[in-house]
C-alpha cells in the first residue's frame, strides 16, 4: 500500500475509511498474490507460504545451494539465522527500494515499536518520560543488540554493531514512516480476517474475493 499509494491513502485504509473493496486496496492485494502464488519466487512455492513458520523462513539463505536469495522481512529477522550467520558479511540487507512508476512515494517504511505510557501518575512516572525524551537514554538502549530508534537527536555512532546503525539510517532516512495496519486495524480484522484472507489469497482465491470476504467482516463489528 505504501509503494503504490500516498500515505493518506494508506491512513484511511487502516481505518476503514476507505473499504477493502476500494481498487486502491485489492490492487495492492494483488499485486502480492502474484508474487506469492508464483512457484519460481518462492522457496518451496506457493503452497509453503501459509505452511511456512516464520522463523523457519530465511533458512533457505544459508543451504548450499541457496534455495532463495532474498528475504522480506523485520529486522529482528537475524534472531533466527543459523548460529555461525554473521549479518554484515553472511548477509546483508536493504530497505525494500520504491516502484519505478511511483517515486514520488520514495521510500515509506512500515514499523512496529515500543510504546510507554503512564498508568499511574506520579512525579517519578513523569521524570522518567522526560528522561526517555533525551538523547541518552536511546544512545544506552542502541548500544545493545537490538534496538533501533527514530529519534534524530541520537548519536547514531552510540549504536553498538554497523548493522543496527544501518538499520537506523533506513528508519530516519524514511519518507514516510508509518505503524504495521493490519495491528492498527481491530483485531478481529488485522488477526482475524484479514489473516485468514491472506492465506486465502495464495491458496488460489482472488484479490477481489478477498477484499470483499474482509470487508463484510468489518461491516458486521461497525
């Protein structure tokens, strides 16, 4: 959705302002089933995409031959690599490059994150948000393993490995940064329907049929 619509778009979108059915929406629907219904893009075809564990999915980088060559996925993705997988030299990776007929999208990303808020006020609750406010308290979370922040102010030198400052540099070079829609959406939804239709999707179900199957779900909890 952001590759192929402006962010407004994909605004609306999580909300149901706009239906599933929208062309927007089944066209980006779409555009994913024929990669993931196609044999020859995925290791173990069409039909290891709903039967695949995610954690076992990269596994095909590292046969010998490989059985696949990319790999879309979050960053903490490495947590499963084989042991002896060093990332920056076994593997590498790159923010998922804009369609060539929209670059006037440039390069959105999609993200999940950790979110504080206070659920009993005190004076400590709200020094301890005006600390995570400064600089230094993301340069000690970066200098662990696995945390990557959007805060600019940051020293991106306090990251503790190349990787993850890469990984820092794609999140602030963003041109749109937007939060994970189907977690946006309710869950019956983003767990639920829209879940189950995407394994519909590359069993053989068309775009539109899924659209529609997810639409009426969300019409049924207004």
């Amino acid at each position: 959705m952001l590759r192929t619509q402006p962010p407004e778009v994909y605004d609306k979108w999580v909300k149901n302002e706009i239906p599933f059915t929208d062309p927007a929406v089944v066209n980006a629907i779409d555009i994913f089933g024929k990669i993931a219904t196609d044999d020859k893009m995925v290791d173990g075809g069409a039909k290891a995409v709903a039967a695949t564990d995610f954690r076992d999915s990269p596994k095909g980088l590292f046969t010998v031959p490989p059985k696949c060559y990319m790999h879309h996925q979050a960053s903490f993705i490495p947590s499963f690599f084989p042991e002896n997988v060093k990332l920056g030299q076994d593997a590498d990776f790159f923010p998922y490059p804009p369609y060539a007929s929209k670059p006037e999208l440039g390069t959105p990303l999609e993200v999940a994150g950790t979110l504080v808020m206070i659920t009993k006020d005190s004076k400590a609750s709200r020094e301890f948000i005006k600390f995570l406010q400064m600089p230094l308290a993301h340069e000690l979370w970066m200098a662990q393993k696995s945390f990557v922040t959007p805060f600019k102010a940051a020293n991106k030198d306090a990251y503790g490995s190349d990787a993850l400052k890469k990984q820092g540099e794609i999140l602030t070079g963003a041109t749109t940064v937007r939060f994970d829609g189907s977690d946006l959406m309710p869950g019956k939804i983003g767990a639920g329907s829209f879940w189950t239709g995407m394994i519909d999707l590359v069993g053989g179900k068309s775009a539109q049929d899924v659209a529609t199957d997810v639409q009426k779900s969300w019409d049924a909890i207004k």
